[in-house]
C-alpha cells in the first residue's frame, strides 16, 4: 500500500493557542531511534535521532506550548500499528496502512504537503515543481521552507523533493539520511 495515496493532511488548523498534549513513544527505526507523538487529532509529530533524550528535546523543541507526555503500555500497544508502519517507512518501505495526521500550518503549507503526500514512492521533484502543485509557481523558496517545517517528515515525505541540477538539497534529519530513504525506496 502506497503511503502517499493513503495519507491525508488535515484541512489547514490555526495554530494551537492553548496547550495541547502530545502522547510519545520511542522505538527503533532503519537509521536510529524514531519518536510517534501523537494528539486528539492524529499524527503531530515524527523525529529521527540517536537518542531518546535527542528526541524528546526534539519534541520539546517542535511544539514548545504543547504537554509532552510518554505514551502508558496501553497507548503504545493502540497505536502499535501506526509505529510498524513509520518503522517500515523509515527503511524505505511502503505503510500498509493509512495514517491520520494533524498538521496545523498556514494555507500554502498545507498545499504544500498536500503536493508531497502525492509524490509517488521511489521518484522526486524539484522544490520548482513542488511550488508550482502548491499553487504558487514562483513561491520555491517558501516551498523549501514548508519542507523544512513539515513535522512529520517520513510520513509527508519531503525528502522526495531535490534540487533543480538534480542536487538533494536540504533535509530535515542531514542529506545522508535523505539519500539513503531515496535509494531504498528505488530498490523496489
């Protein structure tokens, strides 16, 4: 099952003015620890890094109004599902299953990973390209910065877009991390 035909983002949220609270859980990932936090309204959150400590702060770092707690054995075993499909999505793999997201942003962010949702596993597009399905032709650099502000980052998978000259450009969690998702994701 392809994730980019699966996973929906939400309508545009207005950011959160009061404190919500995230549930957290840490598991081992293709290239390190990865963090599932999720809110009343879905995934809000995916990190990739070394640590559980890395990830937290992470977290922390990402939605600093939000209560960050760590999920009871209960949540983790209800959203056990949802944590093998980010597992396999982080070897390059595709999720069996669709997964409910909760991405508050602007307008054009939200076109934005709207049009990276619809990327297909296993090939890329420019971030010009990226901007021109995003409805805003000229707005590249905006497109690179929604990118970079996607918090769900294996799941809304930006690093399908490149450069371009055919360069990998930025990612979230370092170019190596990005080229390596890239090739596995071509393997199948």
């Amino acid at each position: 099952m392809n994730p980019t035909l699966n996973t929906a983002v939400s309508k545009p949220q207005p950011k959160q003015a009061t404190a919500v609270t995230l549930r957290y859980h840490c598991f081992d990932g293709a290239a390190g620890r990865l963090l599932l936090a999720v809110g009343d309204a879905g995934i809000a959150s995916v990190i990739i890094s070394a640590s559980d400590e890395e990830l937290i702060a992470g977290l922390q770092s990402e939605h600093p109004k939000a209560q960050c707690l760590p999920m009871s054995a209960d949540e983790q075993r209800a959203h056990q599902a949802t944590a093998k499909a980010i597992a396999a999505m982080s070897k390059g793999e595709p999720a069996t299953i669709a997964l409910p997201l909760a991405l508050p942003g602007t307008a054009f962010q939200q076109a934005v990973w709207q049009a990276l949702c619809r990327i297909p596993r296993g090939q890329t597009i420019s971030y010009k390209a990226l901007a021109a399905q995003a409805g805003r032709p000229k707005a590249i650099r905006a497109a690179a910065s929604a990118c970079g502000a996607n918090p769900i980052a294996l799941v809304v998978p930006c690093h399908r877009v490149v450069a371009s000259d055919g360069g990998l450009g930025g990612y979230k969690w370092g170019v190596a991390h990005k080229a390596e998702l890239l090739r596995r994701e071509q393997l199948d």
